[in-house]
C-alpha cells in the first residue's frame, strides 16, 4: 500500500474496508455478515497472529462501536499540531511500521513536530503493538513512566 504524503497538521487514516450504509446499530446486534466483516478487519489490524484471548478482547470491543463511528474514525481529519509543538512532558511514539490503520507517516509527523517525542517502532508490527509485542510494549511504556516521575 502506497502512502500519500500528508498536509501540515492533517493525520491520515486508512479506511480498513467498506462502510454499511443505513445500520448504525453496533455490530453485535447486526447480522452474522456484518460479524464476518469486522472478523475480516479485524484480521488486517495485527501484521502478526494475535493469542486466540487478545483477539477475542479485539473482537468484542470492536463490536461494541456502533459502524457510524468506526466509519467517522476511519475518515476524520485533526489538526493537533499546536498542541504537539506546545509539548513539555515526554512522549513516545510507539508505532508498527506494518500498520494500514494509521499510517507510519503520521508517527513521523510527530515526531517531526513534537520536540520531545522520541520513537518506538515495531518492525512488522500492525495497528496493535501492544498485542503483537506486549513485553516490549510494556517494558518501554514502564521505562517512560519511570522517566516521568524521577
């Protein structure tokens, strides 16, 4: 997948697949057709297997989120930049390089643009970082908030 530069101040995200149009109730209340089509989208989010547990935890919370709001999600465009730059508390950017949800160029632009962000990537690593590499995830995150609070 190509990624399209991005405008100042606008971060990009990838639209994981079709929208259903006139049923905004939450997917589990919807046909099985719609469950399948959020197990498919589900399946593109981790670049690696997910444990069967993690996934079901993914899997239920996403079928919780009404298809409006993952569609608004999915097509929305912020302008967080001032407050990036205003940043004075440390802040990592933790990012899969394999990621189609949020492109890896929106972890560049902050770093780009946040003077005290430093950067974490997971190489072949999906939209679930903390998933695909929960120990990693989790030493780096404990190590910042050690950072923090010396």
């Amino acid at each position: 997948m190509s990624e399209a530069p991005l405008e100042p101040g606008h971060y990009a995200v990838a639209s994981l697949g079709q929208r259903c149009r006139g049923d905004h109730r939450p997917a589990a209340s919807r046909p099985a057709g719609a469950r399948r089509l959020v197990l498919r989208r589900l399946h593109r989010l981790a670049a690696k297997p997910l444990p069967p547990d993690d996934f079901e935890t993914l899997l239920g919370s996403s079928m919780a989120v009404p298809t409006r709001i993952r569609a608004n999600l999915a097509s929305r465009e912020i302008d967080g930049d001032d407050v990036l730059r205003a940043l004075e508390v440390p802040l990592l950017v933790t990012h899969g390089r394999a990621d189609t949800v949020v492109l890896p160029a929106m972890a560049e632009h902050v770093l780009a643009t946040c003077t005290v962000a430093e950067p974490s990537w997971y190489e072949g690593v999906g939209h679930t970082p903390h998933l695909e590499e929960p120990e990693r995830f989790n030493r780096e995150l404990a190590g910042l908030t050690r950072r923090v609070r010396a």
